[in-house]
C-alpha cells in the first residue's frame, strides 16, 4: 500500500510546476491562433473586390437564401469559447 501511494503521489510543488507549464503552454497557442486570425483577416482584406463579386455571382440568390434557413446561424462566442454544435432542438425534430 505504501508503494503504491508512492508511485502515485504528486506533491503540491510538481502539481504547481505541471499547472504552470501547462498555462504557458495554453498562453503560448492562444497567441498563435491570434495571430493566425490577423494574417488571414489580412489577407482577406488585401483580395480585390472584382473577385468577391465575382464568385458571388457563381451561385444563385435562391439557393443562398435557402441555405441559410436550413443552416443554423453562428454566433460569434468569444476567443476563448469552443461550441459544439450537438444541440438538438426537441421541438423541430420531433421528439
């Protein structure tokens, strides 16, 4: 029994060295994203107008419009939000 305490115990400084790491590490990719997001916004804003327009008009005003009533909106949550879309809303699905 002692043994096997031993092997399994963390004392409260490696636990505090673990959490530590891990909230660098968590600091470190959230900066990442956010940088990854600039550029691309960056690089959406540096596309010519001509083409956007362009490839709007590939798809037919009725089947966007319906596209969206079928889709569900996204709501904008926040940086550090992750939303699982596994909602199921009872009252259009039947149950």
């Amino acid at each position: 029994m002692v043994q096997w305490f031993r092997e399994r115990y963390v004392s409260r400084e490696e636990h505090q060295q673990v959490v530590d790491y891990y909230r660098k590490l968590v600091a470190q990719l959230y900066g990442n994203v956010r940088d990854l997001r600039a550029l691309v916004e960056a690089q959406r804003a540096d596309i010519p107008q001509t083409m956007e327009q362009s490839a709007g008009a590939e798809q037919p005003a009725e089947a966007s419009t319906e596209q969206a009533k079928i889709l569900p909106q996204k709501r904008d949550l926040g940086p550090n939000v992750i939303s699982i879309g596994l909602y199921r809303d009872r009252r259009r699905s039947g149950i």
